[in-house]
C-alpha cells in the first residue's frame, strides 16, 4: 500500500508518530461564533477557508494541517521514495522515521 501523505487519503504516514496509518478528515467553514462577538476575528469567506482541511490521526490523534494539497503542519515529510514493498513492516517504520528527518 502507498502511505504517501495526499490530500483527502484515507491512509498515509502520520508526520507525528510516522505510522502509517488511518485519517479521519475535517472541513473548515466560516461562521459567527456568539461567544466571541466583539473581539478582534478575522472571518473569511468560504471560497479561501475550502482550501484548509484537517485530517487527524487515529494513531496518536496529531492534527495535520492542510492548505490545498500541501501539509503546512507539521513540518512536511521529506520527499524520499516510499520503501519497497516487500521490504519488512519493521524495517519499512524504521526506513520512514529516517526518511522523514532525512532534509533537516
Ligand atoms: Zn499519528
């Protein structure tokens, strides 16, 4: 299975605990909130908060922030390859956790 991070995926590395691992996905929009009338809030209309999404870990419940196809939090995986396929379920994690440090 391909566990490269893409927008809406069901199932990619987690860049918390670089598991791969399920998402669940969230969708932001823009509303009035009562509690907070009267304060300094920056509110937008539709068309710019369509392009953030969240999906969240079902691992270690980490958010990930997305702004169109691009992770914007954490800090993005490096773009190594993926393992192979065949290779060991350990060694793939181990493999990933190098890869994701790989560019820092
Ligand atoms: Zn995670």
């Amino acid at each position: 299975m391909d566990y490269k991070p893409e927008l809406l995926k069901e199932n990619f590395v987690c860049p918390h605990c670089k598991i791969g691992t399920q998402h669940h996905w969230r969708f932001l929009a823009s509303q009035s909130i009562p509690e907070l009338e009267g304060q300094s809030i920056w509110y937008s209309d539709h068309s710019f908060l369509e392009h953030f999404k969240v999906s969240k870990c079902l691992n270690c419940s980490g958010p990930v922030i997305w702004f169109k196809d691009k992770i914007v939090f954490p800090t993005v995986l490096s773009e190594q390859p993926d393992p192979h396929s065949d290779m060991p379920k350990e060694i793939s994690e181990i493999y990933r956790e190098a890869a994701s440090i790989s560019s820092l």
